[in-house]
C-alpha cells in the first residue's frame, strides 16, 4: 500500500526527515509516536505530497507518487485531515462535506449518506456553520470531509488533540470501523497514548527524524512511551 525509502525532507538547510524507511500494508491501522519537533508532522506531508522529498522515494498502491503533487495523491486515493482540522468556520457542515466530494464523485448524496452513517452527530448540524461546532464536531467534520473522496488511505494528525474523552472514545470506534468496514488504510500521527493502543495495529517512534522503534500494538510497552514520549 505504502513503501517509503531512504526518506529524507527538509525545511531550507533544517533536515527534520532523516532517511526513513517505513512499510504499511493495506487495511493496516499506524499510529506514529514521537515528542514534538521530531518530524511527525512533517512525514505526514510529505506522504501527502504537502512537503517536496529532498531524497528517497514514496511509493503508493505500487507505483512512484514521490514527484506528484498533493492534488495527484488525493485523485490516487490519499486523504488528510490536519492538525487543527482547518474546516472552513464560514461555510455550513454540508457545504465543508461537499469540498471533500467535489473532485471524486459525482453523487455527492448518496456519499454524504455514507459519511452521516459514520458520523450521525452531524447530521442535525447540516446548515450551520462549521465554525460553531465544538472541538469534537470539527474534527469528525473534518474526518468525514476527509471521507467524502472515498480514500483509500486516510492520514490524521493529532485527531484528539483539544477534544473531550468521551468524543476521542467515538473517534476511536469510528477510525475501527472505517478500517474494518471499508477496508482503509489508515496513518494516524498521535500522543495520546491510550487512544493510540485503542486504535493501532502496529506503531512506529520517532525520534529525530528516524524511526528509533516499531512493532505491533502488543509491543507498544510503557518503556517505550516512557523512553519516547515522556518529557
């Protein structure tokens, strides 16, 4: 699905991604760990194609997407929801969901049934504005925004980050779902612990720029949040 080799990117003459390596079957759930600054985010887009690669290459559902643009990646089946959702606050819920649909199909309904089925909470905020919801609505917005182009893998950055518990749990149940049920591949760059072990099937640290650990879900010790993650 995805194969990253020999990665390296850098902001100017700051190298922040250190030649990675890093190998993700399809329908496999990732969660990328890591404290701030070491080039989480910065991975993330350059998958997306966001960042340009300095070395190495990207590799997506078996063909070279490292010279494609962001826009290319999202017609192959790529989808990103950033850190702070950047839905758009002046346009309605159904308007920041038909964005996400506009390039990808043309029977926008009928993919927003899909998507409401998913995130049923937003169905009575259809005409309001997304810059009203809370923290927690934005980011299944922003989720299902994603959704509208029907990925085939979908990429978030810190989905948890600002949101109540009890809405980090019904994110959990529905990244579980849009993996088991519509079989996506999905990478989720996050620190929050507990929803990492509640969503992942493998894990990868990062520290520097380079993938210091890896394993499955079972593997992802104490030590290794404490080593990791720990300031």
């Amino acid at each position: 699905m995805l194969d990253i080799k020999g990665l390296h990117v850098s902001y100017g003459k700051s190298r922040v991604i250190n030649g990675m390596d890093l190998h993700i079957d399809q329908g496999e759930k990732l969660v990328i760990m890591g404290r701030n600054g070491v080039g989480k985010t910065t991975l993330l887009k350059a998958i997306m194609g966001v960042l340009p690669c300095g070395n190495g290459s990207v590799g997506f559902m078996g063909k070279d997407v490292t010279k494609l643009s962001a826009h290319e990646r999202s017609v192959m089946g790529m989808a990103y929801v950033p850190q702070g959702r950047e839905i758009i606050p002046d346009y309605t819920v159904e308007e920041n969901l038909d964005l996400g649909g506009y390039a990808h199909t043309r029977d926008l309904a009928g993919r927003k049934k899909v998507i409401l089925d998913l995130f049923p909470a937003l169905e009575e905020h259809m005409g309001r504005k997304g810059g009203v919801l809370s923290g927690g609505q934005q980011q299944q917005l922003a989720i299902g925004r994603a959704m509208m182009s029907d990925p085939k893998l979908l990429i978030l950055d810190e989905p948890t980050e600002g949101i109540q518990p009890n809405v980090v749990a019904e994110i959990a149940h529905i990244l579980n779902r849009i993996k088991n049920e519509m079989g996506v591949t999905i990478i989720v760059v996050e620190q929050n612990y507990r929803f990492c072990r509640k969503i992942a099937d493998k894990f990868v640290m990062i520290q520097k720029g380079r993938i210091e650990a890896s394993g499955t879900r079972d593997e992802m010790s104490d030590e290794l949040v404490k080593k990791y993650l720990a300031v």
